[in-house]
C-alpha cells in the first residue's frame, strides 16, 4: 500500500497523529501538496461522508476524522498558497435574535469545517446589525441563520432586509435552518437556500459556493 | 437522600405518588388519577412590544380553546404549562401578564364550569446567551429571579425550569461524545448549578405560596435523544445519558421541590422511586414537538402526561392546542379507568412491553431498570458525582446485559459505543476531586469556576 492510501485509511479511522505522519511522509517522497490533498485527504473525507450517510459513522467519528484532515492540511497549507488547496471559503453562521439555541448551529458549523470551509460563528441572540458587520468584516461566501422558534423565525427575514437595504445582500448566499424553517419558507423570506440537517446544509453550501 | 419511598419497581404506578402535591384551588397530583397537562406555543410571529396585545390576545384564545375542549369531553382536571419563549423572561413584566391573562381564563371555568386547572410556569434558562454563561451573577440570574416572582404573584400554580447549568460543556461533548465532558456537565456542574438555583425558586415559592414543581434535563438527555434521531449520536449514548441527568435533576427535590416535576427529559421516574414526589412525561402525544423511541413506555409512571410543545396551527378538527388537549386527555381517561377498575398494572406493564426492546433508551425507561438506577444512587451516597458515574455504569449494564442476551438488537456501529463507552466508565477516577483535577484544563475557558462554586 503506497503512501497514499496509507494517509486516506489513516484519516478515514480518524488517527490524527497516522495522518501527520504519512502527510510529512508523502512531502518527503516530493508528492506535490495538491495530490497528497486529493488523493489522501480529501479522497479520505469523501469515504467518511459516505459512510456517514449511511449510518456507519456518527458526528463525534466525522468531527474526528475532520481534526485529522485539518491536522494534515496544515502541513501542507504553506505549499498550496494560491493553489485551490486552500480553505473552500467563508462562511458566517449565527441563531436569530431573540433564540438561544446553539447546538444545530455548532453542528452545522463542525460539518462545514470538515468539509474545508472556513467557519464563524457570532453566537446566539445575533441581531441583524451584528449579522450586517460580520458580512461586511468578514466576506462569507455563506450566512447562516439558525431559528429554533416559531416566534424567532421571521427574524430571519429582518436581517435578509437589511443586508439588501445596506447594498451588499448580492454579496453573500444565504441559507435557513431550524426546527420550524422549511423550504418555502426560505423562500418567501428571500434566501437562497433551506437544509433540513447538518449534512444537506454542507452540501447546500457545496451547490450555492459552486455556482 | 438515603432511602427510597418506593419498595419495589411493582410498586409504581402511574396516577399514584407516595408524596402527592396540591395546587390552591385543591387539584391534587399523584392522588389516583392521571391529569393531562397541555403545553403550548405561539405560530410564527415576533415578540416585539407593538404585538404584546396580539399576543395576549392569542394566549387567552389558547387557553380558552384548552378549557372548552376539557368541557366538551367532560375532564373536570388539567394543567396549562406555559413555558415562557425567552423574551417573556426577559421582560418579566411581559410574562407576567401572560400568567395572569391565562390564570383569568383558567378562573373563568373553574367558576362557569367547575373545571380545576392548575397553570404551570416555566421560565426560560436566558443565563445560557452568553459563552462561558454566569449563573450565579450579572442580570440574568436577577432578571430570571425576578420573572420566577412576578409570575408567581401573577397566578402561576407551578414553578419549573429547564436549567441550563453544565450546558456550556455538554453541547460540545455530546457533538463528540465526549463521556468524561457528559459526566462533567451533568455529575459536577449541573447539580452545583441545581443546588443555587433550585433554593432561590423555592424561597420564592413559599413567598407566594406556590408549588416548586421541578426541573428537567431536556438541553442534556432530550439533546441527545434527539441528536440519536437524527443519526447523529449513538442510541446507547442517548440512553447512558438519561440515567447520567437523573441526580442533576433529583437536586431540585432535595433543596425543597416537591414536584410535579416537568417532563421532557424522562428521567423522572427515578426521581419518583426516590422520593415519591409526583411527576410529568410525556410520549406519543409529544410527536407535534419530536419524535422519540419512547411513545407508551413513558406513561408508566406517570401523574400527569404531557404534551411537550405544540405551535398553535389550524388542522381539520380545530387548533393544535385543544386537538393535543384532546389526545392527552383520552390517553389519560384510558389511564384512570384501568386505575378505576383495578387494571391498572395490566395497562402499565403493556405500555412497558410495547415499546422496551426496540430501543435502548426504551430499555432504560422500564420502571424496573429506573427503580433500580434509583437504588444505584441512593447507595452511592450524598456525593452527584459518584451518583452519576455509578447510575451511568447501570445504564451501560443494562444495555450490554440485554445485547447479550439477545433482547434487543444493537447495530455493529451501536455495539462499538457501547463498549467504549464501557470503557470509559470503568476507568474514570472514583472522586470529584480527582476527576475535577483531570478534566479542568481540557474544559478551561468554556466555563466560569466561581460561578459554580468551583476553584
């Protein structure tokens, strides 16, 4: 088993100190950083996400097999500046104003980081100010907003109108979650996009960064 | 607590409570009847200031509808929960009105129609907006104080919370089933935070001479039955941490509250096996807010059967609160019948069968396994800790024994937890102490020491 594989099984068992080894190992055969990526660590987190979806793995396995990915990317992030190696790109996340609900959003946020993303998270009780700066700061490709209430929900709408009222609501995708939030919801507040889990939300934001 | 107020698991039944506990207007608990208890929520509309009459005006159609429904199909006995969104914590003055607004309806009928209800009150945990969270100081412990005060004055019958104490640690643990940061939450924190808090509300209660019902792990083991739902956590895990919350929940009685205890985490009947106090569950007629593997098992023992939550949304035959109001009250007419006629046992032990082998956190809501992990905690003594590492090392006996011997059947991916989780269990330090000394640098950062009474 060449290298390689050696690096995708490690990280598919979530062995983080296996995968800095065989990452180190691979650099030091002159396997160029983009295929060490693809072919070991990404090839790794696509088995992982399988075998999530098919219920073989739970979140603490794929959060672990992340810190794995994440482990050996960072040996390999120095030499893949202004390669497409680099973080899949922004993404801010926040629950609604007046929702303190936290753990769906944490999930999100964890699975979209094992996915490559770069993810902030600006907390619970977020108000459509503090979502208008952090787009503004930050340049997501993606918001977030999380509800968890029936009466928090339409929260998500007010930020929607303000981003667009401040001129950069075409600057950013953005997507709904929650317990009382559906699709047509999403919709007839103006989002792009509805995910009913953590992991249709990671590949809503692959579609939505893709386009 | 160093006995138990229950004998046998056969014992327990639902409708009966060794401590039963009455409201003012005389509506007993635990008493030989099981009262339906409706909890409800608002459709999707803001809380801002302009629609408080709004939404005033809704609660009293609610609870109008709730008590018409009772009339209509003759139940002379009912609980209101109502469980206040944040803001109307928030704004104590805002929640306050909605408890008398519901309190005068309640009035109405108990004078035009007899019916006795009993409004519960629920306030909301708003220490948890801020990470690591203060419970102890800053506002949102006076600001929640204060709501606890004005709604009992307003006509709450009922105090309860869901608290949040350890929740800052659980979150994070439960997403990479951390066992040790579970432990922590819920045999350290947890109980240190339910020990506070549970003496402030019952020093309030007696003030206003109301009942200081009780507490429930809903953000702890229903977080994790949920997350198990969705496939996001192993069931054994979910069912490990059910009995895990149990001390952290038994706190509140052992500082003065008397029950009924609120549903929504289920692990009340190893509360009630302790102490005797009456308690809520809640199961089938729960599916409107989640699904659960428990639907029938969890009225085994059961004093009130509750609905956990229903947004109030138009069906055929009405709104969802009196369409829910109806379910839960044939469900417990069914239940006090079987009492009536002597049958109850055989009713208990259906709804036990049907449903216990099809999962585990099933398994471990089998009175007989809950008066057991009872047992488990009174003989572990005064200390949380020791109690929720021994109930826990209950719970993952139970499960693996019942693996074993082929009573339920746990998937390949299952069984792996099962016995890392076992293993986990068995290695950890038998004292707080040592356990507090080898957790606290991996949790430093995510919760504030002194706000737990903690070095």
């Amino acid at each position: 088993m060449g290298t390689l594989e050696k690096l995708r099984d490690a990280l598919i068992e979530g062995k983080v100190e296996e995968v800095k080894h065989y990452t180190q190992q691979a650099l030091d055969e002159n396997t160029p950083a983009k295929t060490i990526l693809d072919q070991g660590l990404i090839a790794g987190m696509d088995v992982v996400g399988v075998r999530f979806k098919e219920g073989e793995y739970f979140l603490p396995e794929v959060l672990l097999c992340a810190k794995a990915m994440h482990a050996g990317l960072d040996l390999l992030k120095p030499l893949l500046v202004g390669e497409s190696g680099q973080s899949a790109g922004t993404v801010v996340l926040g629950t609604v104003k007046g929702d303190l609900h936290d753990i769906g959003k944490r999930i999100v946020k964890a699975m979209l980081e094992g996915a490559g993303y770069e993810v902030i998270d600006i907390g619970v009780d977020v108000d459509a100010e503090k979502f208008v700066e952090s787009v503004r700061k930050h340049k997501p490709l993606v918001l977030g907003m999380s509800a968890l209430l029936t009466t928090t929900m339409r929260y998500m709408k007010t930020v929607i109108d303000a981003l667009q009222n401040e001129g950069i609501r075409d600057k950013v995708k953005i997507i709904v979650g929650g317990a009382p939030v559906n699709e047509e919801f999403a919709k007839s507040v103006g989002a792009d996009g509805y995910a009913p889990n953590a992991s249709e939300a990671v590949d809503l934001v692959k579609r939505l960064t893709a386009a | 607590m160093e006995e138990m107020l229950y004998s046998s698991a056969h014992e327990m039944i639902f409708g009966f409570a060794k401590k039963p506990v009455t409201v003012a207007n005389g509506l007993t608990f635990g008493k030989g009847k099981v009262v339906p208890e409706v909890n409800f929520t608002l459709p999707p509309m803001d809380l801002a200031h302009e629609n408080v009459p709004e939404i005033r005006e809704r609660f009293k159609d609610i609870a109008h509808r709730i008590m018409e429904r009772c009339v209509e199909l003759q139940q002379e006995e009912v609980v209101i929960e109502f469980e206040h969104l944040f803001d109307m914590t928030e704004r104590p003055d805002f929640g306050a009105q909605l408890t008398k607004d519901l309190k005068e309806v309640i009035e109405k009928y108990r004078q035009s129609h007899g019916t006795k209800a009993a409004l519960r009150v629920t306030v909301a945990d708003i220490r948890d907006r801020t990470r690591p969270p203060r419970m102890r100081s800053g506002k949102e412990i006076e600001t929640m104080l204060r709501s606890f005060e004005l709604c009992a004055d307003a006509g709450a019958d009922i105090l309860s919370i869901e608290s949040t104490g350890g929740k800052e640690i659980s979150d994070n643990a439960l997403m990479i089933g951390d066992v040790e940061g579970l432990l922590f939450a819920l045999g350290v924190l947890g109980p240190r935070d339910m020990d506070f808090l549970w003496r402030e509300i019952v020093s309030i209660a007696r003030r206003y001479d109301v009942v200081p019902g009780g507490d429930t792990a809903c953000g702890f083991a229903n977080t994790a039955m949920q997350l198990a739902h969705q496939g996001l956590l192993p069931k054994v895990l979910a069912a490990v941490v059910r009995l895990m919350s149990a001390p952290r929940s038994l706190a509140a009685v052992e500082v003065g509250a008397v029950g009924p205890l609120k549903d929504c985490g289920y692990e009340n009947p190893v509360i009630k096996a302790i102490t005797g106090v009456p308690i809520s569950m809640e199961g089938k007629t729960s599916a409107c807010a989640h699904s659960s593997p428990l639907g029938n098992i969890a009225a085994a023992v059961c004093d009130l059967w509750s609905n956990e939550s229903v947004q109030d949304v138009k069906l055929l035959s009405g709104n969802t609160p009196e369409v829910f109001t109806e379910m839960l009250i044939y469900d417990c007419r069914l239940m006090n019948t079987a009492i009536e006629e002597g049958r109850a046992e055989i009713l208990r032990d259906l709804m036990v069968d049907s449903d216990r082998f099809l999962d585990p956190q099933a398994l471990i809501l089998d009175p007989k396994v809950m008066y057991e992990a009872a047992r488990v905690i009174v003989n572990a003594g005064e200390d949380k800790f020791k109690q929720a590492v021994a109930v826990s090392r209950y719970a993952h006996g139970v499960v693996k024994e019942a693996e074993a011997t082929n009573k339920i059947r746990l998937r390949g991916v299952e069984a792996k937890w099962l016995e890392k989780i076992g293993k986990i269990l068995e290695h950890l330090p038998e004292e707080e102490e040592e356990f507090y000394a080898s957790v606290k640098a991996r949790y430093e950062g995510h919760f504030i020491p002194e706000e737990y009474g903690l070095n």
